[in-house]
C-alpha cells in the first residue's frame, strides 16, 4: 500500500471510529479545523497527562499554569510577533491557489531526497546484506550530487527567509521551475509576506492600538507571568513553569489533516536558567524530549533531530524532533534556547522589572529560558499513524483473518478494558458483566459492549486499541473466572474476577513510563 492509501485510511479510520471529525461537517466543514469525538477526547486527554505528568509531576522544580487566550495586545508587539509572525505566500495566477513559497521549496527539496532515499533502496536489494549504506551515501555520484543540491537550496532558502528577501525567494521558485500542484503552471505572483496572528476587537474599544489577538503561541502567557510564578512557588533558577492550552494561527495552506491546523493546542515549558548555562540545559531537554518520545514504543528510526537551518529571532539554537509521519519526515516538537529575549522585551514595554535575584551568586539577573513546544494535535497524528496496523491472526476457528488493529501503548489506550458477554440475550451472563464493568469503572475507563459475535466485538475493540478485553462466559457463572485476552499478542488467559482490576491497571499504567527515565530527572 502506498503511503498516500495508508494516509487515507488513517483519516477515514479516525472518523469511522470517533477519533476526528471535520469542524462544522454538517455544513461542509470549516478548513484546517477539527473536532475530536469520543475516543479522540480521550486519547489526546490521555496524551496530555502523560506531557503534564512527565514535566510536572516528575520534577520537582517545574510547576505548571494555565494562562488566558487573550492577552494585553503589547503582548505580541514585544514578543516580535506583529512585526515578524509572517509567511511567505504566492499566489498561482491559473489555479487562483495560495501557496507558502517556503513550503513549496521545502517539497521540492523533499522530493529530491525521495530521489535519494530510492536510488538506495534499489543498491539494497542490488548487493542483499553486502550492502553498507554509509559507504554507499558516501561514494555514489548520483546520491553525492543530490545531497550536494538539496543542501544548495535549503541554505539559500533559510539565508533568504531570515534576511526577508522576498524576491530571492520567488527566484529560486522560479530557477527550481516549481509547478502549482493544481494547475502545473509556473504563472507565480509575487512573495508577500502573511501575518499569521487572528485579530478581534474587545466590545468596548476601536481602533488598530486595541486590536487584540488569539495568541498563536501558549509560551507568552507563561513570560508575563514569570515573577508572579517564580514568587508564589519558590522557585528558584533552574526552574521550568508548563502550559497546555489553545493556540491559534491563520496557516495559509492547511493541509495533511491536524498536522497544521488552525486552532490548534500546544504543550509548551519555559526552562528559565542562569545567563551562560542555556547551552547545557538545551542539550539535556534535547535528550530528555527524546526518551520521553521512544517511551511509548515509538522506534528510533522514527525520530531524528533536524537542527534548524533559518532560526527565529528570538533563538541562539533551536532543533526539531521530526517524526516520520505517512508523508515523511516533519517537524513535532521544537527545542529551543530563547535567550533573554521574551523577558527583557517585556521588561522594555511594560516598564516593569522583570529581574531574578540568585541567592547563591548574590547577584540580580534576567534568566535565559530554553523551551520545548511541541502540539498535542501532531502528537496525536504521530501516535495513530504508527499504531495503525493492518495484519493477518488467527480467527476462531484457526483460520486467517486480517484485522485492523491500533497498536497504542496501553498508557494511551482510550478505552482500557471492555467488558463483553459471551451471549446477548441470557439474562446471566449480561448482568454478571454489568456488575463486573460497575466495579472496574472506577478504576479505567472500560466498555461494556454485547452486541454483535464476539469475535467481532474483539476487532471493534482493536480498531480503537483497547489492550484488554474480558469476556464473560457460562463457567463464570460457576466459579467467577473470565477470559482476559490481550490485544496484541491475542494470548487468552483464565483469571478470577478478582484479579482484572490488578493486571489491567499494571498494564496500562503510566508509572511505566517514567520509571525508564529515572536515571534523567532533573
Ligand atoms: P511549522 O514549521 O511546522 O509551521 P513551527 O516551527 O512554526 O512549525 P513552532 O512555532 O515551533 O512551530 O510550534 C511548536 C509546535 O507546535 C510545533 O512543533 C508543532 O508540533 C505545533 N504546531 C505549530 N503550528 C501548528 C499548526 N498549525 N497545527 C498543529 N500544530 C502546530
């Protein structure tokens, strides 16, 4: 299956089974905007805690706060973004479709690494288990040139973008003969830039000084906020404050589903440290971030650091996790090492001193902050694109059967256990179920579900990831025992009743995935 198929089924699984649902479908959707449904909530709920938890629970020196949307408008004056929140865009004069001219180059450059990533896989099956990839990229011509060209551009991209040279910019468009995907012509508008901040008005005022914005990051909320946090928690540098909430931008080109959207909700923490020590607590939440991604289960190969060719004008350093989504490898998280610029911005504009005084130097400083950001929505793609899985088991009767099944960790897992009565219509065996599921949620979230056989009823379950189904059958009448089965290794096992809550919760705790990262607390 190519990965476009894979991609569709991804979008048309997660409406099927309640995950996501276009915003506003009944009058035929609003772009770029998502609903999530019932096991959508749950997941990304369950995603979210194991953020919030990993930060604030684990480290004793991050505290956590939830700012307002809304925020005085010098608000984004100081933190540079009315002047410099921008995106390139043109326009295809054929098509009458809006572009990001960036994103335009950044695909071509994507496409020649497609090119690459072919030419290797056709030497692999060439030379079978000879085969040394690192020689390979190293010595071949073809591959040298390639690597050589994207390089080329990415360079003269980034210089362009960060110098706001719009028109080299529709230059190297114009040299690479990029084509509008709709039309295929090459009839370009000019690069304007695109402020992506949504404005509104409060009721009682007018006029371009009172515009108010929805803030397009949660990370300005956390630095106005600074002094207060630092004073009522004690907290003393190195400390982090984190944040989960809403964040808004008006992307221009809103594609690959809730990769970019635009009301969207970001996981953000502020490290704020001493002057000079930024580069040592970059390197260390790089890392940290890392694990926190592989802890549930997502493989190596999947991630890499991409370090940023063309940084924001508020970073000495700043690196991407990318994740190899079902259109390749893409930005999830970003690290970046902020400096002092946020703060002492605000300190300018507001008038106010915005100064931490260090007790074990003696001495008064504005603290340099070091932030990871990453978005709960491209978190949530990540997590079901590589769970969902199409594979041939054993049915019933011994046979093969293909299933689909979402192979999530179980910490994440939606639902965590259903309960399922052998049949629909005896009395018995439906109430003993009941009474099982009253008892068990209290503890998970679990499913009572009767209908349809239950072989089928087993597949349901997979499609959203539950890890663990009981099943209620005659000789639980008898002795009070069920049968647990496992979602991904299908093992059925005989257990008491008595013992479902223990092995579920053991299953599906998150204290798992913590205890891994132990040796790095802070
Ligand atoms: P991109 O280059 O993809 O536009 P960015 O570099 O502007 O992203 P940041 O400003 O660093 O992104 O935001 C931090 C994180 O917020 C990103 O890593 C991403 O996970 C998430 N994010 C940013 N924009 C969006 C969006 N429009 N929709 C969903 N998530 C987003």
């Amino acid at each position: 299956m190519s990965q476009d198929d894979k991609f569709k089924k991804l979008v048309a699984h997660c409406k099927e089974y309640g995950f996501i649902f276009q915003s506003s479908e009944l009058y035929d959707g609003l772009g770029a905007v998502y609903d999530y449904g019932p096991n959508g909530s749950e997941l990304k709920n369950n995603i979210k805690n194991y953020w919030w938890q990993s930060m604030v629970q684990m480290h004793e020196n991050i505290v956590g706060i939830d700012a307002a949307i809304f925020m005085h408008p010098k608000t984004w004056k100081a933190s540079g973004h009315v002047d410099a929140f921008n995106d390139p865009l043109i326009d295809n004069k054929d098509s009458k479709k809006r572009y990001r001219a960036d994103v335009l180059v950044e695909d071509y450059i994507d496409k020649i690494e497609a090119k690459i990533n072919k030419e290797i896989t056709k030497a692999q099956k060439r030379f079978g288990d000879a085969f040394d990839e690192v020689q390979f990229r190293a010595t071949n011509p073809r591959v040298l040139a390639n690597v050589e060209k994207m390089e080329t551009i990415a360079k003269r991209l980034a210089t362009a973008m960060s110098d706001g040279d719009l028109a080299d910019i529709k230059a190297l468009v114009e040299e690479l003969g990029i084509a509008c995907p709709v039309s295929g012509s090459r009839n370009w508008t000019d690069v304007r830039q695109f402020n992506l901040m949504f404005s509104t008005q409060l009721g009682n005022v007018a006029g371009e000084e009172d515009k108010l914005y929805l803030r397009p990051e949660t990370a300005q909320g956390i630095f106005v906020n600074f002094l207060n946090v630092q004073k009522t928690s004690r907290q003393k540098v190195p400390f982090g404050i984190a944040q989960i909430g809403k964040a808004f931008r008006n992307e221009i080109v809103a594609r690959q589903f809730i990769f970019r959207m635009r009301e969207f909700e970001q996981m953000e923490m502020q490290f704020f440290v001493r002057p000079g020590e930024e580069m040592k607590w970059y390197d260390y939440w790089k890392k940290a971030r890392m694990k926190w991604h592989q802890a549930i289960n997502h493989p190596a190969e999947k991630l890499r650091y991409h370090d940023h060719d063309n940084l924001a004008h508020y970073a000495n350093a700043a690196v991407d996790i990318q994740f190899e989504f079902p259109f390749g490898f893409k930005e999830l998280e970003g690290i970046h090492s902020r400096t002092d610029f946020d703060l002492k911005q605000h300190q300018e504009l507001s008038g106010r001193k915005i100064q931490y005084f260090d007790p074990e130097l003696q001495e008064n400083y504005i603290p340099y902050v070091v932030e990871t950001s990453i978005g709960v929505d491209r978190m949530f793609l990540a997590v079901m694109s590589h769970a969902l899985q199409e594979e041939v088991v054993p049915d019933a009767d011994g046979k093969d059967s293909s299933r689909v099944v979402l192979k999530i960790h179980p910490a994440l897992a939606p639902v965590k256990c259903a309960v399922l009565p052998l049949l629909k219509n005896k009395e018995e065996l439906t109430s003993k179920a009941r009474a099982v599921f009253d008892k068990l949620k209290f503890s998970f979230n679990c499913q009572y579900d009767e209908k349809d056989a239950i072989g089928r009823r087993y597949r349901r379950q997979d499609a959203i990831g539950t890890p663990y189904c009981i099943t209620i059958d005659f000789d639980t009448l008898e002795d009070d025992t069920v049968t647990i089965r496992e979602r991904d290794t299908l093992e059925q096992k005989r257990i008491s009743i008595n013992e479902i809550e223990k092995i579920v919760n053991e299953g599906v705790d998150m204290k798992a995935l913590f205890l891994e990262k132990e040796d790095q607390l802070v």
